[in-house]
C-alpha cells in the first residue's frame, strides 16, 4: 500500500463544484474531485499497487498540461491502467465544467 | 408519410445491473428527491482495509440515499458488489444500520419510512471478519425493527448475488424482488464444494447453481416475491408497487408452523429436485397460475 | 483444540437446565428446556451434534434447516405464552452456544436454509423486542452463520475466556486459504487487527461482550463454577432488563468507543444530515 503525494501550483483556476466517479474495483480506482484550499492542484493517491510513482507523475503531468483548475484530487486506486485512470480523470473535469 | 419505427422492447430496455451502486440507487427514487447520506466525501473509510494493504472506498461500498418512493418517504440502501464483492465491514455495516434506525424513528413517530435495499453482497468482509459479522447481526435487528412500521424491500439483482450472513437480511425483509440472473443463499456453490466435497456440489455447474440459487427458483418455491426482467423501468415499478402496498400481514421469516412441516416433509434421502419443489412450495397467483 | 465441537454445549445445557434430551417433535440436535433461575422461568436453547440427523450434513454439530425452525418454535411459543405478562414477568431466553458452523449441504440451500436462519433470528429478536431478555452463553464455538442463526440478536452475550472458545466469521483454515496466507499468519495478523483475531480475548475488545466469564475446565465443570455462570446470567438478566431491547448499546460499551470509532461517527453524521434533508 502507498500513498502518493503531487502538487501543482500552476493550477490556479477556481473551480467551484465537485465530482466523483469510479468504483474501486479489482484493477479500477476511484476519483473525488473537489475545490482545493491551497491556491494550486494537490493530488493524493492511495493504491494497493506500490512501485508506479513515476507512472502516476505521468498521467498527472498530462492531465495537469490541459487541466488548469485549482483542484483537490483523491484517488483510491486497487490496480487501474494509466490510460483508464487519465479517462477517468477527463470525465471528473468534464463534470465539474458543467 | 414514414412509417413509425418498431423498436423492440429489448432494445428500449434499460439495464438495472449494468449500473453501480450509486446509480441504482438513484434509479430507484422519484426524480429530484434523492440526497446521499454519509456520501464520499465525507471520506469515512474502512480503517481496517489499508493496515492490510487493501486500497479503501470512499464510501465504503455502500450509498445511502433518502428520498421518496411514489411521493413517500423512503431510503434506498445499495451496496457496491463491485468493492470487495459488497462485502460488510464497520463502516459499511453501520451505514445500513444507521439508515435503518433512522427510518425505524422516523416511522415510529408517524412518518412511515420505507426502506430499500439493493443487496449485491458475498457477507462478511473477511478483512473485518468480526466487525462484520457483527454489523450483520445488527442489520437484521434494524430490518427486523423497522418492518414492524415499514415495509423494507429487498432487491437482489445480480450480478454477485446476495449470500453469507446477508441473505438472513434477505430472509427477514417484508419483500424480496430478484432477477433470473441473480442467486439468493446461505452458502455459495464455492463454498460448499469446499466444505462437503463435490458430490454435494459442483460449483462449475452452472445449470444446477441457478436452479438452487436462481431468482426463478427462489420465486417460483414461494422464497421470493417477484421476478422481474434486468430492467430499470422493471424493478423500480416493483419498489413502488411494494412501497405502495405497505407492510405485509404476516412476514416469510414469522410463518414458522409451515416452513418447519415442509422440511418435515422433505424425503432427505436424496437431493431435492428443484421444479418438485417448486410444484410443492409454489404460489400461485391470482391469475391461478403458478409463478 | 482436540476436544469435539459440541461437546461443551450438552454438558452446560444438563448442568444449568439438569436436562439433555430434546423435547418430544424436536430433533435430537435441538435441546430446549423451561428451568427455574432465581425462582423464575426462563427457557434454555442449545444446538447440539447428532450424528443421526435426516440431513447428512447436519451430524457434527452444524446448525441447519430443522435446528432453525425448532428454535424459532420453541422461542415463540415461550413469546406467545408469555404474551400478556408485565415485562419484568416475561421468562429470560437463554441461548447455550457452542456450534461448528452453518450447515453446507445442497438440500440445505435448495430448501432455504437462509430463510430458516432468518426465521431463528427473528424469533430470537421478537422475543427481545417483546421484553424477553436474551442472553447468549458462548461456551465453546460461535461461528458465522451459525451464531447468527443462534445467539447474535441477544441483549447480552457472555463467553468463556479459554482457548476452546472462539467466535469468528470463518474457519481458520479457510481464511488462511481465501486471503492467501498460512494460519500461523492469520494468527499473527489477529494480535494487532482485533476484528480478524481468534482469540475471545481480542474479541472482547470489540465491546459486544456483556462479560467475559473463566472456568478452569469448561468440560467438567465444578460445582461453584456452575453457580457461579448462573450468577452471572443473573446479571446479564439485570442488566438487560435496565437496557433497551434493541441492540443499541453494543456500540456505546467503553470497548466500542475505542474499536468501533468509525461505525459511531457514521451513526452520528448520518443522524445530522438526515434531519436536514
């Protein structure tokens, strides 16, 4: 089990609503989605699969490229491919921006 | 001029088990009235499933939403059969429980509050072991409280079935809903086969699983109240038609005399053939045909 | 623990209620007696082996189909004969424990051995609800099915506190296999996670025990142990009588408070936002 803390300053655009999405399935993760309190994006991720820290920093460097909101971001996460979880974080924006 | 296009109803049909917990919940209360309760951001978590390297849900497997059901007030009660197989811990245990109580007060101060729950649960959560065991025990106290005011309506829909410790839930509700892909019992063919060998049970027979298990088996034996297609629309008009009608006068769980003579006449010197038993233990309805 | 699982049950049952045989109709497996504690009634259930039971997978003590339905009869003729009594007059219902599991059989599922167990509970929490106390004595096993079966809807539950008693959701050996571990493991992992311990011991953390009781040797016990177990169903009686006949006050006992935080903030939080909906 790991815990994985990210931040990104640069994401400072308010947002106002939340999202969740995702069920932490066998090989699936959850996301919930919130305003951060912090000025910038803060991710933390909980996952039962240790080892992929830099892999996480992927798909979060790529979210955060076109992502701009100033979110809080918790991820529960038992085994989800990268391309599944940036999915799955397209969808949470895509609530959000609603 | 065109023509009208025929659209079957399989088509038009909406999946009720292609949904996750939250949104069969949701599926179930009339438009706008739904509010979750203890929801996922109120992170009340497992805390026994991280200290074993289990990554936690947020919700802890199990959404709570109060709302109404044909304009009365009810609360739906679902748990996700995708988190560690809907399994109850503290956490989610104690949400049914809450939930239950609230709606047993409610009720028995005047507000008749129906209760609503969406069992998709193997039992107890094996990493909470006696957490969740005894959150079960209390599930039953507080369905068992609350049906005296209340209907509460169970739905077992598949595709994990309810079983262990759960399907005494199932047993003590005023009415139980299922599908034919759903099962409904103590123990799984699984776990059977693993305790008595088998002979007793062959778990990779899928034919004889569903017709010990099976939601057509269990209503068609008098186990279960109704047998509805995998559809939305299906199950929530039978939530409401069961809402409507209010507690039963007599529950399955208190007809004790005629459980107790039917296993008396059971010839145990072989298995039971399933359709004998449904000709011995089936309703019929009121159209006199047997269900 | 070499000793026979049911054992314990049969020699508790004789020594409190000085009967071992199952009332007429009742199977052999099933032994129910009306006996005197302090000068009133109270009706004593026990589930036992019986090696000659209809049902092949019912013979080492498995509580199944016919041990759930003669329970829920005898507890609801002790609620309908009671019926019209004050509550402090109706009869205490005590359930002596020591049960292997519930019962794994074909014929079991097939006949719904899951509404059999909901009969028992539901007769079990009827007669709470009526005003009976229920008291649970665990003397040797309460395992999964089987305890909910018979046992977990009591206002108080006592146990003995030797390495002969354990109550758990599953079998050692069985755990060990689903979660991929070794039982000494599985043991290990109980010292510092309570719930999934084996030990009564580390159960009674989780704060559902009323009283944790010691007898020397649960199967021979001695005279002063037996009056001792009878005082402290007496008090377990008291107690219950005091209380409220729901299960409510498993989760405000001092050992709760400490174990089972997470259910308690739930039961609160869940309270708050409900009567603001």
């Amino acid at each position: 089990m790991e815990i994985i803390e990210l931040d990104y300053p640069a994401a400072k655009r308010l947002i106002t609503k939340r999202a969740h999405v995702g069920v932490v399935g066998s090989g699936d993760m959850e996301i919930l989605l919130e305003p951060s309190t912090t000025g910038g994006a803060h991710v933390s991720i909980t996952t039962s699969v240790n080892g992929f820290r830099e892999a996480w920093k992927s798909v979060f460097d790529r979210f955060f490229s076109k992502f701009d909101g100033a979110a809080s971001i918790q991820i529960n996460d038992a085994g989800a491919t990268p391309g599944s979880v940036l999915l799955r974080l397209e969808q949470a924006a895509e609530v959000i921006e609603q | 001029m065109s023509e009208s296009t025929f659209v079957p109803a399989f088509v038009r049909r909406r999946s009720f088990i292609e949904l996750d917990g939250r949104a069969r919940a949701q599926s179930l209360v009339d438009e706008g009235t739904g509010k979750e309760l203890v929801g996922p951001f109120d992170r009340i978590e497992s805390p026994w499933l991280p200290m074993q390297g289990v990554a936690p849900q947020a919700d802890d497997g199990c959404v709570v939403i109060k709302g109404r059901i044909a304009a009365n007030p009810a609360v739906v009660i679902s748990l996700e059969g995708a988190f560690q197989g809907g399994s109850i811990g503290e956490v989610s245990g104690a949400k049914m429980t809450a939930a239950l109580d609230l709606a047993t007060r409610d009720s028995s101060a005047g507000i008749p509050t129906a209760a609503v729950l969406l069992l998709e649960t193997g039992g107890v959560r094996l990493q909470e072991a006696n957490l969740g065991l005894a959150a079960i025990a209390e599930v039953i106290a507080s369905i068992l409280s609350l049906r005296r005011y209340a209907p509460v309506i169970a739905v077992v829909a598949g595709t994990v079935g309810c079983f262990g410790g759960m399907s005494l839930a199932a047993g003590v509700s005023s009415y139980v809903v299922m599908t034919r892909e759903a099962r409904l019992g103590l123990n799984g063919p699984e776990v059977i086969e693993q305790e008595s060998g088998i002979e007793e049970f062959d778990a990779s027979d899928r034919a004889l699983i569903w017709a010990v298990h099976g939601g057509e088996q269990r209503v068609g034996t008098g186990l279960a109240d109704a047998l509805v297609e995998d559809s939305i629309d299906e199950i929530a008009s039978a939530v409401r038609r069961y809402v409507l009608a209010g507690k039963p006068a007599l529950h399955r769980s208190e007809q004790v005399r005629l459980y107790r003579e039917r296993i008396a006449a059971l010839d145990t010197s072989k298995q039971i053939d399933p359709p004998t038993l449904r000709e011995q233990w089936g309703l019929r309805d009121s159209q006199g045909g047997a269900r | 623990m070499s000793e026979q699982v049911g054992l314990r049950g049969r020699v508790w049952f004789q020594a409190l209620t000085g009967n071992d045989q199952p009332r007429t109709g009742d199977p052999g497996s099933v032994l129910t007696a009306d006996a005197q504690e302090r000068g009133e009634t109270a009706l004593f259930l026990c589930v036992v082996p019986n090696p000659d039971s209809r049902f092949p997978c019912v013979r080492d003590g498995q509580v199944g189909l016919e041990e759930a339905y003669a329970l829920a009869t005898r507890i609801r003729e002790a609620i309908d004969d009671d019926r019209d009594k004050p509550s402090a007059e109706k009869r205490s219902i005590i359930a002596i424990i020591d049960v292997k599991s519930q019962a794994y059989g074909r014929r079991e599922e097939t006949a719904g051995i899951f509404l059999s167990a909901a009969a028992s509970a539901d007769a079990y929490a009827s007669a709470r609800m009526a005003g009976h106390p229920v008291i649970s004595l665990i003397v040797g096993h309460a395992f999964s099915g089987g305890f909910l079966t018979h046992g977990y809807q009591a206002n108080r539950i006592l146990a003995f506190d030797d390495a002969g008693v354990t109550i758990h959701a599953m079998h050692k050996e069985a755990a060990a296999r689903i979660t991929r571990r070794s039982v000494p493991d599985l043991e290990h992992l109980g010292h510092h996670i309570a719930p999934m311990s084996y030990d009564v011991r580390d159960y009674a953390k989780l704060g559902t025990l009323y009283r944790l009781l010691h007898v020397n040797n649960p199967i021979e016990p001695t005279e002063s142990e037996i009056v001792e177990v009878r005082q402290a169903i007496a008090d377990a009686i008291d107690d219950a009588r005091t209380g409220t006949d729901d299960l409510g006050d498993r989760l405000n006992s001092p050992a709760a408070k400490e174990t089972r935080k997470a259910g308690r903030t739930v039961r609160t939080l869940m309270e708050e936002q409900w009567v603001a909906v």
